[in-house]
C-alpha cells in the first residue's frame, strides 16, 4: 500500500537513448511533480501537473517531458539522454501544501 | 524568489546528545515550511510542517521545529539523537505557482547528519 510509487529503481542506460519513468500515487491527491536531485544531494523542481494546468521549470530541456494518462500517474519521458542527465529522480504528489515523495530513480548515463 | 540557506552541511554528534539544524528562509509572504529527513539511498519523508499557528511545532521521530519570523528561521531540534537518525535532512519553503492548485517546494541543500555511537 505504497503511498508514491515509481518504477524503476534504477535506470542504466546509453548516452542518446529515450528512456521513461513510471511514478503512481494512490492518495487521490490532484497534484504530482518531478523533482531531480543532483550528485551533490541538490533537489530541484522540474514540473508539477495537476489536471488542469502544467508548470514547466524554465530550466528544464526540452528533451524531458510529463505525461499523465490520469490523475495518478505521471510519467517522465527523456529524449536523447546525456551525461549530464545522471541524478536521482523523485516524483511527488499533493493535495494542498504538503507533499509527499517517491523512493526515487536512480538514473545513470553512459 | 523564495530561498532556503541551511548552513551547516555536515554535523555530527554522540547518540544521546540533543541536536539542533539550522535553517533560514527568505520568502515575502507567510511561509510555509517543511522538514524532510532522507535516509542512505532512500526517498524524502516529511518530518514536520507549519503553516500557520503555534510556532513550535512537533513531528515524527521526536523531532520539533521552531518558527521564528524574526530571524526568518525554522530550526529542527531533538532533545535526544538515536544511531538510525543518521541521514540527509533538508529544509524547504512552499511557494504557489501561478494558475490553480499547485506549488512548488525550494529546498535547501541539506545537512548530513553523522551519530558517533
């Protein structure tokens, strides 16, 4: 009865692969988010998606997308993978101020 | 923009002693502040939170955070540290994004916690 859920646990992939992320909630909570946190333990927001409206960091490339096929899912999809890319990454979901986190994905870049 | 300073980035301590980990804030409005402790290769799990009201606040673990508009702080404190709470603990603001129903965290960058048993 895992409150957020995300497959896989780690992800080792090549360089210029597209590789996906699975994240799922079953709090009913209507908002979800990517976080990335880098080798330094630094955690940044990427997105945070409701079923209305997507806020997009403006750091974020392009290359990383959210998809949500319903309200407790929301997949991240990474195009052209990079070095650089390597982190660990949280997913996150709400229903109001607090929110509460993912295992996390371990993600390594070759 | 909102910001998150949490100034020691590693502290250490003896089991049974008590503990205190700084953290300050700068935000315009009324923050709302959270605590999360991450353990070795695990996820965040939310220690405590305020919102509004009596500014000490109590969480799990026996943990407590203090809010201090004054200072534009929230410390977390433990009268009495225990081996397994050794971990990575971060201080975050809560800000609303634009449009309906959704904020944003900023976190600081973290204090490792080391306990010498």
């Amino acid at each position: 009865d895992t409150a957020v859920s995300q497959t896989p646990k780690y992800l080792v992939t090549q360089m210029g692969n597209d590789k996906s992320i699975k994240c799922e909630q079953n709090l009913g909570h209507d908002t979800m988010y990517w976080y990335k946190q880098d080798s330094k333990k630094f955690l940044k927001i990427m997105f945070s998606y409701n079923n209305k409206e997507l806020i997009i960091n403006e750091t974020v490339p392009n290359r990383f997308s959210p998809k949500s096929p319903d309200k407790a899912h929301l997949n991240l999809h990474i195009n052209s993978l990079e070095l650089g890319d390597s982190a660990v990454y949280f997913c996150a979901s709400s229903q109001g101020w607090a929110q509460y986190f993912g295992p996390g994905t371990r993600l390594l870049v070759l | 923009a909102q910001s998150v300073t949490q100034p020691d980035i590693h502290i250490t301590v003896s089991e049974g002693a008590s503990l205190e980990l700084r953290c300050n804030y700068s935000y315009g409005a009324t923050p709302y502040l959270f605590w999360y402790v991450q353990s070795p290769g695990q996820g965040l799990q939310l220690l405590l939170k305020y919102f509004s009201g009596d500014t000490l606040v109590q969480g799990i673990k026996g943990f407590e955070a203090e809010f201090k508009r004054s200072q534009s702080s929230f410390n977390l404190r433990k009268p009495s540290v225990h081996w397994s709470d050794a971990a990575e603990y971060f201080c975050a603001v809560a800000s609303q994004d634009s449009g309906a129903g959704s904020y944003q965290l900023t976190f600081g960058k973290g204090t490792k916690l080391s306990v010498i048993p």
